[in-house]
C-alpha cells in the first residue's frame, strides 16, 4: 500500500500548475513530476508541430516510463492534460483556472501568439480541461482551483497540504 498519494495538477498553459507543483513538493514528502521536462528528458515526443510551435508527445511511451513511478505514490504530476492518465493512477485531481485576462497576459510573456494564444485562450474560456478531468476522474476527486493571484496560490498550497494529511490520516494502516 501507497503510504503518500497521487495527486495531478493540471489546467490551461498558464493557469500557475508548476508553480504551484514546485511549491507543493518542498512543503511535503511528494515527488513533483513536471511531464513535460519528462517527455523530453526521456524521448517521448515526435515531430514537430509548426501549427502550435511544438513536439507532439508520444502519450503511450510516456504512459509506460511513468507506470512504475505511479505505483509509488507520493508524486505530483503537473501536465495541461488530463485525459490519457488513467484513472487508478491518482487519488485526487486539481484544475486550476485563471481569468481570461490574467491568463492572456501570462501566455504573451510566455512568447504565445497567434492561434496557439487563441486556442489556449478558449481553451480556459470553455472549462476544456475541466470537462476533461471530470470525463477521466470519479467526479468527487476532482477539483477546481482558481489561480489568478499569489495570495490564491497559497491558499491552494495550504488547502492541498491540509487534504494530504487527511489522506494519510484516513489511509493509516490500509
């Protein structure tokens, strides 16, 4: 048995999910994965793509590298998907959404332009990533977390924390 769980952070490009992940991991006991610097560490992406100025990721061989990792418990993965993971990997999920102006800025300051900040943009506009996670997830492990200010991030960190403990709590001895 698991004695940390799993959780998966995720949301927009943009919405603070490393920030917040990175965070996370120096306040507790859990492993922080960030998937993409993973994917690319370990060779899980294809060609590139011109449309959105990046690699396509190879979701089966990241899927296989993380299958032993997950079994561990005690990580945080941090990816701007949701749907491929499967489902017994985590005990709880966190959608992080922030305003679409909050959201704009921080994708322009990031080098986004053209379709790629207008898809992200509507991305968050219509809760795509929400949907997804609670398609993909039992609908009461996921949660939406809006990450607009610092403030509000570490009210999330503190609220996680607290959810951590509990898990470890109710999960004593399992």
């Amino acid at each position: 048995m698991r004695k940390n769980p799993n959780i998966l952070v995720t949301g927009t490009p943009g919405v603070g999910k490393s920030k917040l992940s990175e965070k996370l991991a120096t306040r507790t006991e859990l492993e922080w994965i960030d998937v993409s610097s993973l994917a690319k560490k370990y060779n899980c992406l294809e060609e590139f793509d011109e449309q959105y100025q990046c690699q396509i990721l190879n979701e089966d061989k990241l899927l296989d590298l993380m299958e032993g990792l997950m079994e561990k418990g005690g990580k945080i993965v941090d990816y701007h998907g949701a749907e491929f993971f499967p489902e017994r990997w985590f005990d709880i999920v966190f959608v992080l959404r922030t305003d679409n102006t909050v959201l704009y800025d921080r994708l322009v300051a990031r080098g986004y332009s053209g379709k790629k900040l207008e898809d992200n943009i509507d991305c968050e506009i219509f809760q795509t990533i929400l949907e997804e996670a609670k398609e993909s997830y039992k609908e009461e492990i996921v949660y939406e977390l809006t990450s607009n200010t610092p403030e509000q991030m570490e009210s999330n960190i503190n609220r996680i924390c607290q959810w951590i403990q509990k898990w470890k709590i109710d999960n004593e001895g399992s």
